[in-house]
C-alpha cells in the first residue's frame, strides 16, 4: 500500500499525468491534480473526528466514475485512477483473508495484480452502479473464489472399487447450489441489484463491509439482505 500510495503521490502531480486527464473532457474544471479526479469519483478520506460520515455516494459522483472506468479501456492512467479509487475496498479484503501482516502484504499483491483486468475489462453498459462494490466484489471472486472452483472442476480420483458408482451422486457444493438459486431466482423476476447484493455479501464477507463500500448503514444492508432471502426462499419453495 505504502508503495502505491508513495507511486500516487508521484503521478497525481504530474505535468503529463495532468494534460492526459484534462484531455478526457470529463465534467468540471481543469484538475490540478489527480486528487481531483479521484474526489470527484466518490473518494473520500475517513471522517475527521465529529465529522458525520457520508452515507450515500452522489449521483453526479458515481457519473463521474463511470466516464473513468470507460476510459479506462484504452487509457492506463484512468485505470490507474479507478485502481486507486477501489484501493480501500482491496485493503479491507485483504486484511479480512490474512492472519498476519507479512501474510496480507501477499494477499494485497495478488488482489492488486487480479483487479487490474478486471478494472480494464468492466462492463459499464451493464453494470453502471455499485461500480466500486462490484469491481472489489469481482476482484475478491478471482483472487479466493475462482481458484477454489478450478480446483473442484477437476477430475475426483476414485478407488478401483468404485469405478461404478454415477458421477451424479458426487455432493453438491455449496456455491454452485447457491448460484443455481440465484439464476432461478432471477428467471422468477428478481431484480439484478438483490442479487448484486448478496454475491458482495458473499464475496465480502460482512454486511459492514458492503455498507462501506455502498456508502449506507449496515443496518439498511441487513435489513434488505433479509428482505431478499425471505423473496429466494420462496423461490426455492416453489421449485421444490
């Protein structure tokens, strides 16, 4: 992080890393620095103390944001702002995944290295909100949940004495019982954002972590992930 941060600081004052950010022709005056740019994406320092947290990222912010991520397929120092954007986001997963520190500082490389293409790949014309929530959530599916699944997609080495056992009375995971209630879920109408949200909860971890990231109160993530399990056990009632 202090790497990242020390490289920040570096580029965000920069005489060309400026001319290229106010060639973008993004809304508002010319930046005088990337710092700028970064405030005008939803980036906010922690509260000082008194100082009310913010609870909800502005519109025009999330707008912002998403013009930067578009650009972020042709232009390295975009992504390298939408990166810097989402770093708290990554931190946070990181410290989450990581019994100690020298553990974390792994962690963090691999996150790091797993969000880049995923920030240069980003499909705003279908997901133009929760654009950090998604891009953390994205990021912490590839770095701890894909591995897991190529692992299990492998063949299951099996004794000679049960060569005739079916394949099918092989035990369900969990995760892919979970994403067939969710596709179900979906082909019944549920909307898109309900089950946004419960694959950040699950990616993430902690209600209290997506509040942070979605800038709400835990209380509204709570309230409505148990809104939405109330809707996907119905789902789950009638298909049975």
């Amino acid at each position: 992080m202090r790497q990242l941060h020390d490289e920040w600081r570096h580029i965000s004052i920069g005489a060309s890393e400026l001319r290229t950010a106010n060639s973008w022709g993004l809304p508002g005056d010319p930046v005088q620095s990337l710092d700028e740019v970064l405030s005008r994406c939803g980036f906010r320092a922690a509260p000082l103390p008194g100082e009310a947290a913010q609870t909800h990222v502005a519109d025009d912010n999330e707008s912002y944001l998403l013009s930067v991520v578009e650009l972020a397929r042709t232009s390295t120092l975009a992504a390298r702002v939408v990166l810097q954007r989402i770093l708290p986001g990554l931190s946070a997963v990181a410290g989450r995944h990581s019994m100690n520190r020298t553990q974390r500082h792994a962690v963090l490389d691999d996150i790091v290295a797993n969000a880049w293409p995923i920030i240069l790949k980003y499909p705003v014309e279908r997901r133009p909100r929760y654009i950090v929530a998604n891009l953390v959530r994205d990021t912490s599916f590839e770095t701890f949940v894909r591995p897991i699944r190529r692992k299990s997609s492998g063949e299951i080495p099996t004794s000679h004495d049960r060569m005739t056992e079916s394949a099918s009375e092989q035990p369900v995971e969990a995760l892919d019982e979970l994403v067939g209630i969710l596709n179900e879920a979906r082909s019944q109408g549920v909307e898109q954002a309900d089950i946004d949200l419960i694959c950040q909860i699950v990616s993430m971890g902690r209600p209290e972590d997506v509040a942070l990231l979605l800038n709400v109160t835990p209380r509204t993530v709570r309230n409505h992930r148990n809104a939405i399990v109330h809707r996907l056990r119905n789902v789950v009632a009638e298909a049975a």
